[in-house]
C-alpha cells in the first residue's frame, strides 16, 4: 500500500512533469520555426540575389548599354548573398547535425565576413541614395559630367566600401572563438556556435560612429529626394488635369525604389540594433535571441533584391515578352 505522503505528492511530481514538457515542446517548435527560417531565407534570398547579380551584370558581359546603378546594384547583390550564407549555412549545418557545425577558424571566418558583408551592404546602398539624390537635384553642376563617368565613379565607390569595411572589421577575428564545447550540443545552449570577447569601448564607438554616418547620409539623402519628389508632383499637377494622364519619368521611378530600399534598411537595421543592444546591456545570450536577431539581419538581403527586381521596368518588359512567346 503506498503511503499518505508518496499518494498526496504524486499529483504535484505529475504536473511538473507535464509544465517541463510542454516548455519543451515550446522550445523545440520555437527552434523549429527559426531554422526553417533561417533555410528560407538562405536559399530563397541566395537565389534572388544571384538573379539581381546577373540581372545587372549582363549588360557588361553582353555589351549592351547599362545604367550608372547597375554597378551599385551588382555590389549589393554579392554584398546581400554573403550575409545570407555567412549567417545562414552554419544555421542550416546545425539543423542536420548533432555538434556545434564551425571549429575556431571557421568562426572567425564566417562571423567575420558577415561583418564586412554587411557593412559593404549598408555603404553601397548609401552610395545609391547620395547618386539617386544628387542626379534628381536640378540645375546641379557637374551632373552631366556625372553622367558620363557615373559607372566608373560609382564603382570606384563601391571598392572602396569593400576596402572600407574589411579594414574596419579587422579587429573582429582576434575576438571570435569557437564554443569550447562543440561535441554535447544542445538547443538550450547560448553560446550555440562561437563566443566573442566584448570589444574595447574605443572599436564599439569606431563601429557605430561608421555606420551612424552611412544611415545618416542615407536619411539625409532620402529626405532630399523627398523634397524634390514633392515639389515635382505640385509642379506637374497642372498638366494632369490639362493634358491628361503624365507619365513618370525614369529617374522619379528609380528614386521612390531607392526610397522604399532605404526605409527598409533603416527599419531591419533598428530593429536589430535594439536587440542586439538588449542582449549586451542584460548579458542575455539566451539562444532564440540570437537566432532571431540573426533573422533580422538576414530580412533586408532576402528582402531587397525583390523589392529591385520587381520594381525595376526592364523586368516587366521581360514577362511580357515572355508570356507572348509562351
């Protein structure tokens, strides 16, 4: 016969039991949904930025005219695409093994060409917004000048956004390391894949220094395209309702893509920054705040080149013309 005391502490023991595993089945479909995530974004992001890649590209292998932008926009896509594999393929790797997928090489590698990659990301799409605006700005000298040389000059920008982050990243390597204990994997574990030892307070106000100055140069940029968009829409007003209907010219379209890129950049960025902001201040390096302020900073390359490619009129040319001949 079972005792008072074992009969009355049975129903208790039964309900932890049962609380611990419906937190683990929480966590287990919490990290579920991450890693497919993560597996979208990987490969759908990849392949629209491979398509972006080529899409701007082709006019120089083909010999065909190309636009100022398509060197931009060819930066940004091999940008976005190193993010993507940077962040998601050790992701992907975990989700098919049982360790921890990066030794310390490869976490100095892979964490730190995320680094650059999104740093180059972040200064070629703020070197888009500074020629979109400067090209809508009229009676600007020099833009006919700009004109002519724009490919050379935005892709000498462009290298120097590469050069400009894989210096200012140097540091990360040295801090990175692999987690000293690879083979016991678990999903509750915070330091998942690599530790990194917290920068000196110099190299933290280097680093948000840099790219304050790119956002701010963005926003700066963006509001001036604002204004101008404004003011041409007041002006042309008149000859809508004499005329007819007026159709936008090419520069007005690039420059409201250029817009909707920037506000999505600005908003992923943030959203990030705080989180990764809390996780520091609060040393709370629980695994799913990680991993989700890791899909934040995936949103933006898997995002964009949509946005691009959709907005882009040369890709509805293209659909039509491929629809007629199916």
């Amino acid at each position: 016969m079972a005792s008072p005391h074992s009969l009355s502490s049975a129903p208790g023991h039964s309900d932890s039991h049962s609380t611990s595993f419906e937190k683990n089945v929480c966590v287990t479909a919490s990290q579920t949904s991450l890693k497919t995530m993560y597996l979208l974004q990987m490969g759908v992001g990849s392949l629209a930025n491979v398509l972006l890649f080529f899409y701007h590209i082709s006019p120089i292998l083909f010999g065909h005219k190309r636009r100022p932008t398509d060197t931009i926009l060819t930066h940004i896509a091999v940008a976005n695409l190193l993010v993507l594999l940077s962040s998601g393929i050790p992701h992907t790797m975990a989700a098919f093994t049982s360790r921890k997928p990066l030794s310390p090489l490869g976490c100095k590698c892979v964490y730190y060409l995320q680094k650059v990659a999104h740093s180059t990301s972040l200064c070629s799409t703020c070197v888009l917004t500074t020629y979109q605006s400067f090209i809508l700005t009229p009676g600007r000298e020099g833009r006919s000048l700009l004109r002519g040389r724009a490919p050379s000059l935005t892709g000498s920008f462009c290298c120097t956004c590469w050069i400009f982050s894989v210096l200012m990243y140097i540091y990360v390597p040295m801090k990175i390391t692999a987690s000293p204990n690879r083979h016991n994997y678990t999903d509750m574990q915070g330091d998942w894949f690599c530790i990194s030892s917290s920068p000196s307070a110099e190299i933290v106000i280097l680093w948000s220094t840099s790219d304050a100055m790119f956002i701010g140069l963005m926003i700066w940029s963006s509001g001036s395209m604002v204004l101008l968009l404004h003011r041409h829409h007041q002006r042309v007003q008149y000859i809508h309702t004499s005329t007819g209907p007026h159709r936008r010219p090419p520069e007005t379209r690039a420059a409201h893509t250029t817009l909707m890129l920037v506000v999505t950049f600005v908003t992923f960025y943030v959203a990030t920054s705080i989180l990764a902001f809390y996780i520091t201040a609060f040393f709370d390096f629980r695994q799913w705040l990680i991993q989700t302020s890791d899909v934040l900073l995936s949103c933006f390359p898997t995002i964009s080149p949509f946005l691009l490619l959709l907005r882009d009129p040369r890709t509805a040319r293209i659909c039509s013309l491929s629809c007629q001949q199916v």
